[in-house]
C-alpha cells in the first residue's frame, strides 16, 4: 500500500438512514502512485454517505453527477464514468490493476 495506512469502513443505522464513513484506503495492493502516467499522490479521502435503508425508485431516468457515486464494500470511491475534461475514463485514463487511480484529491 503507497500511504502505509490500513483502508477502514464503518456502517452505522440511524433510522431510516444507513451511514457509511471510510477512510478511502484501499485495502490491496496498489501501482504506485504518482508514476509518470499519473501525478497524483495516494492518500487518505474521508468519506461519509448517507444512503436510505429502503431506496425508491426515482421517477424518471437522470444522469449521475460529476464526482463519487457511491463505495465499493472496502470503503473505497466509486465514481461516475467521465474525467473532469467530461470524456470517458475508461477511454482516457491510465489505470492500475484493479482498474483505479487516485484522483487530485488522493
């Protein structure tokens, strides 16, 4: 791991609301970061997300916002398929071996 710091995650019920705290780390080994495709340093990312325990369908199709979109179950970020440039990641982005990289914000 490039931040010598153990990935956690936590999931606390609160009423209707699960709430979801990480400290973005993931917990695999990783390239390492930055390396001349990617300038960008590893490191901690808290996040905190408040998600319903009984979701609902929203009433018409939208598309995802710019940024996180949800965690994956190691706490670590999932975000949505554009670059800040707003063209495809997958297309345009120099990825490690678990298809991630840190972003400008670790």
């Amino acid at each position: 791991r490039n931040t010598g710091k153990a990935g956690w995650v936590s999931v606390e019920e609160v009423g209707d609301t699960l709430v979801i705290r990480s400290n973005g780390i993931p917990d695999h080994p990783t390239d390492i970061f930055p390396n001349p495709d990617n300038p960008n340093n590893m490191t901690e990312a808290p996040i905190t997300l408040r998600v319903r325990r009984n979701p609902v369908y929203a009433d018409r199709p939208r598309c995802l916002p710019m940024g996180p979109i949800g965690l994956t179950t190691n706490g670590v970020r999932l975000y949505d398929p554009d670059t800040l440039q707003c063209t495809d990641a997958v297309a345009t982005e120099i990825f490690d071996m678990c298809n991630g990289h840190p972003g400008p914000r670790g």
